[in-house]
C-alpha cells in the first residue's frame, strides 16, 4: 500500500473527489473563455465527467484540457456536446 512518503504516489493521487472538482470548476471559472463556466464537473476515484453544451469543438477540448490540468491522475470522459 502506498503512503504519503511513497515518491510513485503522485500530488494528485492524494487529492479527494470534492479538491479534484473544486479545483477544476476554480480553473474553468477563471478561464477568459466565459463559456467554459457552464461545464458541469463530476468526480469519482477514476474519472472526471465533464458534461454541459459549448458552441465549438475547440472549447469542448479547451474544458477536457482544464481539467487535465487541474489533476492528471485521473481519466477525463468528456461528454460535453457541441452545438
């Protein structure tokens, strides 16, 4: 079993479901592009599920970026849709 100590245990390995989310939704709500605040963030201990509507592909990716950015420890399943 890993522990805090353990260097194969990466920062975001150690961050709880509630800190992943938060962090995110932080990240795209500070982002300059306004529609990535209408994102839906959900986290469990495998992924984070984004959901919502934007208008391009771009953004759609912009907002799976974010959240990889925010903890890459975890599988991003983007489910948001272009419309």
């Amino acid at each position: 079993m890993a522990s805090r100590t353990d260097p194969s245990v990466g920062q975001d390995d150690l961050l709880t479901n509630e800190q992943v989310r938060s962090s995110i939704i932080h990240r795209l709500e500070d982002s300059p592009h306004h529609e990535l605040r209408q994102v839906h963030v959900d986290v469990n201990a495998e992924r984070i599920l984004l959901t919502g509507t934007v208008a391009t592909f771009f953004m759609k990716q912009l907002a799976q970026e974010t959240a990889l950015q925010a903890c890459s420890a975890r599988k991003v399943s983007n489910h948001v849709e272009v419309t």
